[in-house]
C-alpha cells in the first residue's frame, strides 16, 4: 500500500492562497495497481472556494 499526503493549491475567490490537503492511496499487487482512491475534505474544500453555502445544514453546524 503506498499512501501520499498533498494539497490542491488555488486562488481563494478574495484572490488570498488557499490550499486543501487531500490522501491519495495506492494498493498493488506485483507491478500492478489492483485499487485507488483519493481522499479530500468536503467542508474544508467548499469553504476555502468561497462556497459555504453548497453544503448541507448539517454539515455546517461542525
């Protein structure tokens, strides 16, 4: 299993640096990728894009 940590770097929409850190995993088997996933924060990634409002009240309460 290889897992690497990084970040989606962006423009917020006030023009500031914003970056969301995502996990990406890898499993293989042999020379073979056998699965992929990646993972990312949906909370964090609406509101570092300026966009609160897309996610589910319940979401927002924290």
């Amino acid at each position: 299993m290889i897992v690497a940590e990084s970040g989606h770097a962006f423009a917020s929409p006030d023009g500031s640096a914003a970056k969301v850190p995502y996990v990406f995993v890898m499993r293989a088997r042999g020379s073979r990728i056998i699965e992929s996933r990646d993972h990312i924060h949906p909370v964090r990634t609406c509101t570092a894009r300026g966009h609160p409002d897309q996610l589910p009240a319940a979401l927002r309460k924290g």
